[in-house]
C-alpha cells in the first residue's frame, strides 16, 4: 500500500467514525506523526494532501522542517525541554505538550521576542502512569488559570496519550475522561476563548474510538507511514 493509499483509508476511517456519533467529518484533523520517518515519505504524504504533521523531537523536526515545503506546518508533540523554548516557538504552529508553568513562561517569552501568539495544548496524564508527561487531571485547572497569566500563549484545548492497551476499546473511558475534563473546564472559562475547544486523543490504533469520544486533532504515524525504524 502507498502512503496515499494509507492515508485515503485513515481519512474514511475518520469520517466513519465521526458520523457513528453524528459529527461531522471536517470537526476531526489529522496529524500525521512523522517521527523517525525519513523526509522523502513525508514528501510523499504532502503530494498526497497531507499539511500537518507532528513531530517528537527538536533536533529531528528542524532538520526536517528546513528540507521539506513551507505549506507543511508543524505540531510539538513530544515532550519539550525548557532550553529548547526558542526553537519550538520558532518551529512549530502548536505546541502539544505543555504540562508546567515553567515551560509556559519560557514558550510565552520566546513568542513574544518572535512577536507572535503560540496556540498550546496542555497535555493531561489521564492515565496517571508515573513515566509519562503530562498534569494529572485535578491539576489542570490551576496551569490553566496561571496559564492565562501569559499574554504570548493561547490554551486551545487539551492533549493526551493513554496507558497502551491491544484493545482500542480499553482506552475508551480515558478518552472519555479527557473530554468531560475540557468540558469542565470550559464551564469555568477557563477552555474555549480562542475557539472550538480541541481534543489531541487517538493514534493508529485507537484513533477511531478517540472520535467517538470527541477528539479533533488524532495524531496517527504507523497506519500512515507503516512500522517505524
Ligand atoms: C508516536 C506518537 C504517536 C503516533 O503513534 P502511532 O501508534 O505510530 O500512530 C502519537 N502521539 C504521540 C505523542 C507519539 O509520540
């Protein structure tokens, strides 16, 4: 199967999943995770549509980022080291991963000196498995207040990666958690001032049951690019 091929099947798997819950297709987008995938298959992704990918790796997006296209745009979605805020600011159109004041502060300076609002996810451990990134839920609701203390940010939803299970259906009820989680916190004003609130949940093998449960961004590489090296 070519990657055009992977990635017309991942989009009607998309919008299968979104009209089982009455949502409309266009409400979910796809981030083509590229990680460790060499720049031609990307090349190859772009021709056949695809615009946005997300990246883990600093280092490894810039020098990617620079060999590929300018309509390409770029998602953080690994975890971020606080001295890497510059070139993250200057990379990415969204970073995915925020998950501590610390790194908001220094993401919120950098976009000011580049004179530029950075959209973010707070990434949630919906899991609470201890060697994952990401704020436990009950945590979320302060970053998200000091969060607002940053002019150069703006929060537009939440993002998270469940505990790994070989049934999709396992992970339904973190899904799920994350979702009433945004919900709540955009009862209290805290989610949704700059738009749809958006859900980062889902990967190639439970992306379809993230849909139901309300993703809007699903982050797939393997069912797109095939096993990586
Ligand atoms: C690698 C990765 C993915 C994609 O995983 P696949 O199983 O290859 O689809 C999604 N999200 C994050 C945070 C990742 O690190």
């Amino acid at each position: 199967m070519s990657i055009a091929d992977n990635l017309a099947g991942i989009y009607e798997r998309m919008a299968g999943a979104a009209r089982r819950v009455r949502r409309s297709p266009e409400s979910v987008t796809l981030v083509a995770v590229s990680k460790r995938v060499p720049v031609e298959k990307i090349a190859e992704a772009m021709a056949a549509g695809q615009k946005l990918f997300g990246e883990n790796y600093l280092q490894e997006a810039q020098e990617k980022i620079s060999r590929l296209p300018p309509e390409a745009s770029w998602h953080c979605i690994g975890h971020l080291q606080s001295n890497k805020a510059k070139q993250a600011v200057e990379l990415f159109q969204m970073v995915e991963t925020v998950d501590n004041l610390k790194l908001a502060r220094l993401l919120d300076r950098q976009a000011a000196l580049a004179g530029r609002v950075l959209p973010v996810l707070v990434q949630v451990n919906v899991g609470r498995e201890p060697q994952k990134a990401g704020v436990f839920p009950e945590a979320a609701e302060k970053l998200l207040r000091e969060i607002k203390e940053c002019p150069y940010l703006q929060v537009r939803g939440l993002m998270t990666m469940p505990p790994f299970f070989d049934q999709p259906e396992a992970a339904r009820p973190f899904f799920r958690e994350l979702r009433l989680l945004a919900e709540a916190l955009t009862g209290k004003g805290l989610l949704g001032e700059h738009g749809p609130v958006e859900l980062s949940m889902g990967m190639s093998g439970d992306f379809e049951v993230a849909i139901e449960e309300g993703a809007t961004l699903v982050r797939v590489g393997t069912a797109l690019f095939g096993e990586r090296l």
